[in-house]
C-alpha cells in the first residue's frame, strides 16, 4: 500500500483538527470578543412581543433588536451591532432583575469551521388520497445455514386494491413484539414496488412478531402518500447462538474462563437447557486443552499448566448450529489496516461486534457539526430529499462566517474555507466515522448501515450557542418559528464541538438537553481539546455521554479534557504516540476528507471530536437492535461495556475518563439481552 500521498500534508494542519480549538491556537491571542446577541427565555405567559411590537426585553438593550426562536422557549435577541462581552453582561444583569425574564446569557462563540449553499424550498402540495392497504400479508422463518446466527423473516403481500391513480414508490413496514399493544417502524420505505422481502436488521431470535404494511404512493407531486395497513401477519424464527462474549482476561494458569450470560435470543431461541458450551485454551508450543466442564456464565480449565499463558475460545452449540467467541466480520476496506481503533489492542472490537448489527437505515444520528460534502464513502448513509439532494439544515446565523451568502438555509453544505485555529470539513471526517461504507474503497465506518443527518452550526469562523440550541432542538424535533419540522427523527446526536469559554450548564442550557433526553435521544459530546480537568459546555450538562478522547496505547490523550461528568472514553487518536500495531496510521484517526479544489480523500486526524463519533455509531448500533431502548439504559450499559485501563496509566492514576475504553461487542451483546 503507497500511503506517501495520503500523509504528504497531513502533519500540520490534521494536528488542528479535534471539534475544540487546540490550547496555541490563535484564539488565545484574539482580540476582546463581541457579543452579537443575548439568550432570553421569558417568565411563563409572557409574550415574546411587547405592545409596542418590539421583542420583549428590547427596551433594555442598545439599538434594534430582532428576535428569532429557537425552539423549546428560548429566543435570541440579536443586536444591531456587536458590543464589548463585558457591555453585554451588564445589560444581562439588567434583564434578569425584569420579572418578564426568568433567564439570560450572552451568545457566545462555539467552535469549527466552514459553511453552505442555498436551495429553493419546496412548494407545499395536496397530497394524493391514500392507497387501501396490502393484502394477504404472509410473515416466515427465513433461516439459512448460510448465516446461521442470523434472525431472518420473509415477508410477501399482494399490492392494494386501490391506489386511485397514483404509482406505489416504496412500502413502509412495521413491526410490534408485544402482541400488538404498539408497532415501530422496521423500514420507512422500501424505495420499491415489489411485494416480498426479507427482514433482518433489528430481529432477535426467539421472539415473536407481528407485522403489518402500508403502501407509499405518489400522483406526481413532490409529496408521498401513506397508505392504510394492511392485514397482521405473526412468525417467530430460531437460530444459531450468537457468538459467547468473553469478559476475563487470559487465563494463566488452572482456573475459570468467563463470560456473559446469553440471553434467549443469544441462545438462538433455544431454552438454555438446549444450548451446550464447551472452551479451547491454547498456549504457544503447548497442545491444546479442550474442555466441557461449562455453564452458563464460565468454563473450568482444572489440567492446565501453571505460569502459562492460554487464550481461549468459547462455543456455544444448539440444533441448528454453533458460534465461537473470536468470531469476526471480514472488512475490506483499503485503509482498514489503518484503523487500529476498531480492532486493535486498544481499539473497541467492532469487528466482533459487527456480528450482531451493522445498523438500521431507520436510525439516524445528527451530527451538528461544519455542515457536510458529497463523498464516496458516506453517500449512500446521508438523509436525502425526495430529488435526490442531501437532506439537512444550516443553522449558521452570522453571514460572514457561513460563507453561502444567506445565512440560514436547508443547504447543510459545508462551503470550505478556514480561520484561525479552525479547519474546513471538519464534519465529513466526523460523519465517516460514524458511518462510512463497508465497499472495499476506503475507511470503515463504526454503524455503516446507519442514516446521518447533517445539521450546520459551525461556520468557517466557528459559530454561537443560539445557533447550536437551535440545531439540537431542530434535530430533536422540537417546533420552531419559520423553519420546516425535521422530516428525519433521530436517535442519536453527536456533536464534537464546544463553547469557546467555560459556560455553566445550567438554567435553560440544561433545560435544553433535558427535552431532547426526554424525547428519547441520546446525546453523545466531545469533553474538549484543551488538556484541562474539566469540560467544555455542552459536555459539562446533565444526561449527555461525555466522551474521553485515548491513545494507541490506552491512556488519556494529551490534549483532551477529563473530569468529574465523563462517562466513557473512547479512540480519539494522539499523533505522538503511533500504533505498533499499525504504525502508518501515526496514531490517528483516519476518516473521509476534502482536499484542496474540492477532491475527495482520507485525512488523519486526532481529537475528542474523533472520540464522540466513535461512541455515536455504537450508540445507533444500539438503537437498531432496540428501538425502543431509552438514553438512560444506554449510558448504562455503556458504562458497563468497558475495557479497564491499564493499572499505571493517568485514567487509572488520576481518574476523570470515565469507567473505561468503550467495548463495542460487549455493549451490543448487552443490548441484545435486554427483554
């Protein structure tokens, strides 16, 4: 492999990338900064418009004002004129004393870089009268010794009766594993008229569902219809065990192996009474050691020889077959052998992991970020418009540093262009790592079969908190004056960004984050880049996972934050301290780029921005296997799905990175146990 070309510009200005301004930037020798708007959330019953037509509050500020909504009751009062930070904060001091204002904070400046391009709106049009439903819906077992570990159901129906003269573009199928009392969305849309498929992603084992569909139809405008359901239709299936998850260390010596309970679908459907274990501990220039004195949880290895170092292999057998704990899924990818994160030493076993999911079209994680660029490896993951245009928002407020002309759009192209300390398309490299392509050409994503939904909230000269509370309420789906309703639900929201200045987060910043929880969201944020015990806003607030950026070697990097709030931490790569495992990769995370006259490549990068959206695709992986799961359980098992730090490393010294280095198979193999 010639990585010559790969590296040639790499070692400078990747050195700047990480979602937060490194701590020589230049922002550290900026001038004063200027406070172009004031955060206002109004005592309840308060009109956002005063009797005389003006934003309420307006009257305690200098010049004209202009309101803008936010979401979730809070607004922007943005000032004519920027005004010294200290000027701002003595008005503010002023606001709160008004008994119409319950909260107020100046707009300050978060951080990346770049911009967007303007697109025509989409006019509103009468949809066409929904088709009848499918009939004679059939649901069964579609079981094949060809993966036989994987939960597969066949679906066929015969097309609707009546369509009144509209074309079937797509079926929508859903699915309820509680006998009916609710259904979720299995596939949105098939994108085709063909009635019978099979179903796999988010199917377990041993568990009975039933189904129903509705046609999608179109009479030539610009919006599809849903039709009505069709009739229900049950099928359970059986499979294979997946493979054992193996939670102790080596084993050296006589003594235990052990490893997770499998849960019924782990189990392939089976009781456990009908599933067998049996272990092979194996030494260097040693025979092999077989054992059957196994239960649920561990193997008794009694016979092996002290001082002596065995791996070992767990299998796990029913009637239809059997799993082995080192099973793997096979990647490809070109650049692969340089993504120790995922499979290294100190990566988080994702190709274990990839045994259970690789993810579900239907979960889609936002990243709020620089916006995005058309790009090989994650085309097929973006949410796109019904002409094919790539579906998201642009939330950059300030005209100079979005760069498009406009402001605010639904274009979230990421324009290019950098400032001081920032680096353009900062957000493609984040949104490759979440979900790039598993097809041979480049790097492998963490949840390839994953959506991303694009929101831009960073320009070339970085962006302001309203901006950024505006996307993550946008995202979450929380209403907002003049701006369309998100047409993608989401799951997950990465974002590997941060206030530029210590922001306490609390009053209505937490109130924000709050919501989106609420709604069933989880919220995964980058601790910051400044080598500091403690974090950046929005790290620093109530029920978001926080994440710790590691080296190649599994210690804290250098320059991330740490501190009391962390959850996790995760490969966010440090230049300084390669991987010998893959040593061209010079320790960094390699993700999807865009060089100079908008060409596509590959560009290491380290920062807790690479961190983040590590933990977010595993996360989204979670969500396809449990729809219904809720963000507190996630920081649960990700809590709990960890490998330990080294006993003399700085997270074990020191603490503040959370519980450990996130294990994605052990997170997906506890979430395939949950009920």
């Amino acid at each position: 492999m010639n990585l010559r070309a790969l590296f040639a510009s790499y070692a400078a200005a990747a050195l700047m990338l990480g979602g937060f301004a490194p701590a020589a930037s230049a922002a550290s020798i900026a001038p004063a900064e200027k406070i172009s708007g004031v955060l206002v959330q109004y005592a309840e019953g308060v009109n956002p418009v005063a009797p005389n037509g003006e934003p309420t509050g307006a009257n305690l500020l200098r010049g004209p004002v202009v309101s803008e909504d936010l979401g979730g009751g809070l607004f922007v009062l943005n000032l004519s004129s920027p005004v010294d930070k200290g000027l701002a904060k003595t008005w503010i001091k002023r606001m709160v004393l008004d008994r119409r204002i319950i909260w107020a904070e100046p707009n300050l400046a978060t951080y990346k870089a770049s911009a967007a391009n303007p697109v025509l709106r989409n006019p509103i049009l009468t949809q066409a009268r929904p088709a009848s439903g499918p009939r004679s819906l059939v649901a069964k077992s579609a079981f094949t010794s060809a993966t036989p570990d994987k939960a597969r159901i066949r679906l066929s129906w015969q097309p609707p009766t009546n369509r009144y003269g509209a074309k079937i573009v797509g079926y929508s199928i859903q699915y309820s594993s509680n006998n009916g009392a609710s259904y979720q969305t299995l596939i949105s849309n098939t994108g085709n008229d063909f009635t019978r498929l099979i179903v796999s992603d988010g199917i377990r084992a041993g568990v009975n569902y039933r189904f129903r569909v509705r046609a999608i139809t179109n009479d030539g405008s610009l919006t599809n219809t849903l039709g009505a359901s069709s009739n229900t239709a049950s099928a359970s299936v059986r499979t294979a065990p997946k493979p054992v998850v193996v939670t102790s260390a080596p084993r050296v010596g006589p003594g235990n192996i052990t490893y997770l309970a499998q849960s019924v679908s782990d189990r392939g459907g089976y009781a456990a009474s009908q599933v067998r274990y049996r272990a092979i501990a194996t030494a260097a220039d040693i025979e092999s050691v077989e054992t059957s004195l196994c239960n649920a949880t561990r193997c008794r290895f009694p016979e092996l020889i002290p001082d002596t170092t065995y791996t070992v292999e767990v299998f796990a057998t029913n009637e239809l077959g059997s799993s082995t704990s080192n099973a793997t899924v096979a990647v490809s990818d070109l650049y692969f052998p340089l993504q120790w994160y995922l499979s290294g030493r100190n990566g988080i076993s994702m190709p274990a992991a990839w045994k259970y999911t690789q993810g579900d079209s239907d979960k889609v994680v936002a990243v709020i970020d620089t916006g995005i660029k058309p790009h090989q490896q994650i085309d097929k993951s973006l949410t796109r418009n019904p002409d094919g245009s790539i579906y998201g928002y642009d939330f950059v407020s300030e005209l100079a540093s979005a760069a498009d002309g406009d402001g605010e759009d639904p274009n979230p192209n990421d324009e290019g262009g950098e400032s001081a300390g920032g680096s353009s398309f900062h957000g493609t490299h984040v949104a490759g790592i979440i979900a790039a392509e598993h097809d041979f050409l480049g790097t492998a994503g963490v949840a390839p079969n994953n959506k991303v939904l694009p929101i831009r909230a960073l320009g070339k000269d970085g962006g302001t908190i309203a901006d950024l509370i505006k996307a993550v309420n946008w995202a979450a789906g929380v209403k907002i004056d003049g701006v369309p309703q998100n047409r993608f639900p989401v799951s997950v929201i990465n974002l590997s960004l941060g206030a530029k200045e210590p922001v306490p987060c609390i009053g209505a910043y937490s109130a924000v984050f709050n919501t989106v929880i609420s709604r069933g969201i989880s919220v995964v944020v980058a601790a910051g880049n400044e080598g500091r015990a403690s974090l950046s806003f929005p790290g620093n607030c109530p029920g978001v996972i926080t994440v710790v950026a590691t080296q190649a070697l599994g210690d804290r990097a250098t320059y991330s934050n740490y501190g009391t709030g962390v959850l996790i931490s995760a490969p966010g790569g440090e230049f300084n301290v390669g991987s010998t495992e893959s040593p061209d990769s010079r320790g960094g995370i390699i993700s999807s780029w865009i060089d100079t006259g908008n060409s596509q490549s590959y560009r290491l990068s380290e920062g807790t921005s690479m961190a983040a959206p590590v933990v977010s695709g595993i996360v989204a992986l979670m969500y396809s296997m449990q729809p219904g799961i809720t963000p507190a359980r996630v920081r649960s098992i990700l809590q709990d799905s960890v490998r330990p730090f080294a006993p003399t490393s700085n997270c074990a010294l020191f603490g503040g990175c959370g519980s450990g280095i996130i294990n994605a198979q052990l997170a997906l193999a506890r979430t395939s146990a949950l009920k």
